[in-house]
C-alpha cells in the first residue's frame, strides 16, 4: 500500500495532511425502499434517467450530470434491513478518493468502522465501505474520471445517453448532503467528520421559530466539494424531532442539486408535477429591501417560490425545497451565484415554512397568547 502523501491527495494544490483521505467529491446516493419501481419513477421525474445495471446485486444506477443515484429494485442484506427498518430511505453514500484501499486503511486508523454489508451493499461483495448515519454505507470509490467508471463492469441500458438528453430538467451537481441527528449527537458526528476526513465546520446556525429550533453545523471536506450539514433539535417538536420518529432514527434528511438556472430547472419539474414547500408571502414581499442589488425577477421568483439570499461582498445563491419524497428525505434544488454558503435567511425560512405545517397538521401547538 502507498502512504497517505504520495496517493492520496487527487489536486496536487491542496498538502495531503490537508486532505489525509485524499476526497474528491461525491460519487452517489444509495435508495432503498419496500416500492422500489416508484422510487425510480420518481427520479425519472426529476429527470433522471437510468444507465446502468449491477448484474451482481440488480441494483440500477439513475444519472443526471454529474449526479449518480443508485436503487436498490430486490433489496436484501443491508439494503432490506435498512428497509425494514426506515421504508423508503437512503442507506448509503460515496466519497470518491484517489485510492479507495489506502484510504480506507487510513480511515479506520482514524477511528472509522468497517461496515459489513453482508452482500447487500449496492456494489457487492469487495468494496471498501464504511458505517455511516444510522447504520447506513459510507462508500470509498476511486473508479472515477480518468481513472474510469466505477459503472464500466455493470450491465448498460441502451441509448441512455439520448434518453438523459432528452429527459434532464439542468441538474448537474450533488451539492450537499444534510444529515438530521439526536440531540447531543450533532458534535460526535461533526467529530466523525472532522476526526477521520479532516471536514472543518464552515457554517453554524441557531435557528428559531414561533415554537421550535434547532442548530445546525455546517461541515465541508478539504476539497471543498462535499459539504455535510448537521441539524438537531433543541425541543421535543422541532422538525428534525419529527423526522426522527418518522424515520425511526438519524439519516440523510435532504440532498441538494445544482443547476445553473433555477427558474428552468423548477418551471420544467413543476410541469412534471413534481411539489414543492411553500413560503410564507412575506418572504417575497422583503426581497428587494433585504437583498437591494439582487438583480432578479422577484414576481417569478414568488411565481415558483424560489428563495434568494446573500450579499454583494459574498455573492448570491437560490434555492427551493421540494415536498418529502421519500418517506421524510427531500431534495433541494440551487444555484450558487458566488456564495458557498447555506444561506441563513433561506435557513430561516425553510425552517418558518416546515413549522407552519407542522402547525397546520397540529404537530405542534401554539399558544394564541
């Protein structure tokens, strides 16, 4: 096995005892669920569209850009358990890395647990996995880029490169992968992050509502391109309490997408029927006082819904979430302007919208006084 300095760091720029695991971005998200075709159905109708097949595990890979989804379609092993267990859920994530073997070893030096896929891993028997969130995968994968596609050894569908020109709605980027935890557990995981792939915490958030909070923790990898929010509640009510008990644990609350032009990427998934989460009017209403260099249509921002936040010495970034989707987990849709931020106004937000529902469903109470 080469050493951690001379494998592990795929951009000479960034010192390997920056980036000691050498990570180098996302490569998917793992589904699994007791309806599988519907999950798939689903995707399609985000606009993704299906490329490949595992002929070991039977599990399709689903792709749009740069973004890989995988689905488990006869869940066993892992994939079952975590079914049983969550319904439909997300079970498994992957970091690409320049040497998934070494930077496993290291990883588990670091702290890390191996995880026992038990042959129900999305990719079988031999790959270098993890334990993540709530007993889900964690995945180490160096068939990437130049190097080649970790998809090369599967089954591929025929003419899914016409069929994902045709179907894309302008998603190309997995941007971050939030993660909803227990209380007293959002350190140990910024921990975990911290202590084995070096992540440091970019952003933190207390955020209130009439009733509610949480904090969340904001983490980013050295390279820069994975991003992990933390949330947890600081009350018996909060959404994020709500999601645990729906969910039957901590996971993978929401995943956000990249576009470069939010207005045609949420127009085109509207027309497709895909919902997204209100916003209270109001929001819209202060656009042009809290944000008054902007530049956008606010008329067809409060038309889809959109939220804008930033300043102009950090630049802009839009975002929208959609309605659950799976089980609990949603998916937000962004477009960064040159902000890498989160965006705490949208965070408030979102977290003001979620909690009127709540309201609404009578999930929490509110004293009129």
């Amino acid at each position: 096995m080469t050493t951690a300095a001379t494998t592990l760091t795929p951009d000479a720029t960034i010192p390997a005892a920056e980036n000691p695991l050498g990570v180098d971005g996302f490569e998917f998200v793992e589904f699994t669920g007791p309806e599988p075709e519907a999950m798939i159905r689903q995707l399609e109708t985000m606009g993704f569209v299906q490329t490949h097949v595992n002929p070991k595990t039977n599990v399709v890979r689903l792709k749009q850009g740069d973004i890989s989804f995988l689905v488990h379609r006869t869940p066993t092993g892992q994939a079952g358990e975590f079914a049983r267990e969550h319904g439909p859920s997300a079970n498994g994530m992957a970091f690409r890395v320049n040497d998934a073997k070494a930077a496993y070893d290291s990883a588990v030096a670091r702290g890390a647990h191996p995880a026992e896929a038990h042959g129900g891993g999305a990719l079988g028997e031999g790959a270098w996995v993890l334990r993540g969130i709530g007993g889900s995968l964690l995945y180490l994968i160096d068939a990437y880029g130049e190097t080649g596609s970790l998809y090369d050894a599967w089954d591929e569908i025929e003419g899914w490169e016409e069929e994902e020109r045709k179907n894309n709605v302008g998603l190309h980027l997995l941007d971050h992968l939030t993660h909803n935890v227990k209380r007293g557990q959002m350190r140990t995981w910024s921990g975990f992050y911290g202590d084995v792939f070096a992540f440091e915490e970019q952003k933190y958030f207390d955020i209130k509502g009439k009733a509610t909070g949480l904090f969340s923790q904001a983490m980013i990898a050295p390279d820069k391109a994975i991003r992990i929010p933390l949330n947890e509640s600081q009350d018996d009510n909060s959404q994020i309490e709500e999601f645990l008990k729906r969910y039957n644990g901590e996971g993978i609350q929401h995943i956000a997408l990249a576009t470069d032009d939010i207005f045609a990427t949420v127009e085109a998934m509207r027309e497709r029927g895909v919902e997204f989460q209100d916003t209270i009017e109001t929001y819209f209403e202060l656009i042009d006082k809290r944000l008054p260099n902007h530049g956008h249509d606010v008329e067809r921002m409060r038309k889809n819904r959109i939220l804008i936040d930033g300043s102009d010495e950090e630049g802009l970034l839009l975002q929208i979430f959609t309605t659950d989707v799976f089980g609990p987990i949603f998916f937000e849709i962004i477009q960064r302007k040159g902000n890498e931020g989160f965006g705490n106004g949208n965070f408030q937000a979102l977290f003001d919208s979620i909690e009127l529902d709540q309201i609404r469903r009578g999930v929490i109470k509110v004293d009129a006084h």
